[in-house]
C-alpha cells in the first residue's frame, strides 16, 4: 500500500498532463475551427457588402435625378426620364434583396449601419418624391446620408478585418465649376 501512495504523486501527474493536454488540443482546434470559418466566409461577406453597397449606389443616383425636379440637387449621372419613380421602387426593390443577405451574414454593427445607411436614403426619397420640402432640410439629409456611407464602410472594413480607415475626400475645384455651371437654367451664357 505504501508502495501505491509513493506512486500517487506520479499518477496525478499523468492524470494533470493528460486533461491539460485534452484542454489545449480542444482549445487550439476550436481556434483553427473559427478562422477556417472566418476565412470560408469573408469573401462571401465582401461581396454580399458590396453588392449592398452598390445596390444602394444606384438608387441614390435615381433618387438624385428625381430630386431635381422639386429643385434639390446639383445634377446626377443619370438624366430625368419617364418612369423614374418606377425606376426608383425597382432599385428600391434590389436594395431590399440585397440587404437580406447582409442581415443573413453581416455582424451587428455592419447590419446596423446598413440600416442606417438605408433608412437615410429613404429620407432623401422624401424630398425627391416632394413628400417633404426644404433645402436646408435637404442639405442635412444630404449631409446624414454621407455620414452613414461612411459609418457602413468603416464596419463592413471592420468586420473584414480590413486595417487603416477611410481616406478623407473633398471635391475638387474643376467639379464644383462644373456643377456650378450645370445648374445654371438652360440658354443662359456663363460670363468671360
């Protein structure tokens, strides 16, 4: 019995060595478990981010062309056609489908500031639709729209583990000589 009690030492050791063994070779699989899956779907996510990102794109430069027959604006790509309020629930429509996906995969945060992102957009739909009238009203839904764009693109970066921040832009003076230009009514000469 003795010879069992000098021997009791060695034997929980080996239990110890053994569970603490267990314990580590779970914890490292499960770590190699969840960055196989975050590898496996990041590229699945970037594109499902920006397939929104763009979804949203287009119908802002629907809602900009719409807008500026109630006189908001300062000119879109696309010029002001027939039709451009169905033009608008289509991408509408598009936007919603592609949000889907982004509530189906996105972390919180980036659904989030889709949400938001979105529900401004909805608000310049306002103006443009001449459901709500202003335009200082407009310059800061302008202005909120532009922040939550930026707030979406920071948490879909995040969430990709994309390092460094969005770079700050302005317009450049060529641009707003231009857009000056264009939103002069039509037949009117610009001074030498």
């Amino acid at each position: 019995m003795s010879a069992l009690w000098e021997q009791a030492p060695t034997f929980v050791g080996v239990a110890v060595g053994a569970l603490l063994s267990f314990v580590l070779s779970t914890v490292a699989d499960r770590t190699r478990w969840r960055r196989d899956v975050a590898i496996r779907w990041d590229p699945q996510r970037m594109t499902v981010y920006a397939e929104y990102a763009f979804a949203v794109r287009e119908m802002y430069e629907i809602v900009l062309a719409v807008a500026i027959r109630h006189g908001y604006g300062q000119g879109s790509s696309r010029p002001v056609v027939p039709g451009t309020n169905t033009a608008l629930a289509e991408a509408d429509a598009d936007r919603a489908a592609r949000f889907e996906a982004v509530l189906l995969i996105g972390n919180p945060q980036t659904v989030a500031a889709a949400r938001r992102w979105h529900q401004a957009l909805w608000h310049l739909a306002c103006f443009a639709q001449g459901r709500l009238t202003g335009h200082l009203e407009w310059s800061a839904a302008m202005r909120e729209f532009g922040e939550a764009r930026v707030e979406y693109y920071r948490a879909a970066r995040r969430d990709l583990g994309i390092a460094g921040g969005l770079p700050r832009t302005s317009t450049p003076a060529w641009k707003t000589a231009l857009t000056q230009q264009t939103a002069q009514p039509l037949g009117s000469v610009t001074p030498e």
